[in-house]
C-alpha cells in the first residue's frame, strides 16, 4: 500500500450494520474515481455515527469532491438499529 495513495479510513460504530451492495458501491467509487482504498475500522467507544477520515495525498479540490460524493455511499452502507431499542422501551 502507498502511503501517498488516497485513502479512506472509516470508523464505524460497533452497534451499526453493513450493507454489503452500499460497501461494495462506496469501495467502487473511491476507487474508480479516486484511485484510492477503503480501510474499515470498528470503534472501541461509542459513535453516534460512522466517522471519515481522508488520509495519505489529497488535492484540495479532490478532497471537497471526494466528500461531496461519498458521504451518501458512507450514509447508505452502514445502518444503526437503535431505534427499535428505543420503541421497545416507549
């Protein structure tokens, strides 16, 4: 792995699901239009969201695009259920 490659390091809380079709997609598009890698980690201490850090060479502008295309493929490839915690005790 090139340290100078874009990356991105996504940590998501350990309580949420993947969905694999929007991990698949997120990998896909950083990928193909970022030259870059997904690295997924899960969080020891709770999130209240999965949490995105850009890592290695990025431009400016790229960076701004990146964030602007991949926060929905994020949003759409992990879910959380605490909800239905929440109704249960409702």
């Amino acid at each position: 792995m090139n340290a100078a490659q874009p990356m991105l390091l996504l940590v998501v809380p350990a309580d949420w699901e993947a969905v694999p079709e929007g991990v698949t997609e997120l990998r896909r598009c950083l990928g193909d239009d970022y030259n870059g890698r997904l690295l997924l980690k899960m969080a020891r201490t709770p999130l209240r969201s999965p949490m995105a850090h850009y890592c290695g060479l990025w431009g400016r502008a790229e960076l701004r695009l990146a964030r602007r295309d991949l926060t929905p493929r994020i949003d759409a490839a992990f879910y959380s259920l605490a909800w239905l915690e929440l109704e249960e005790v409702g």
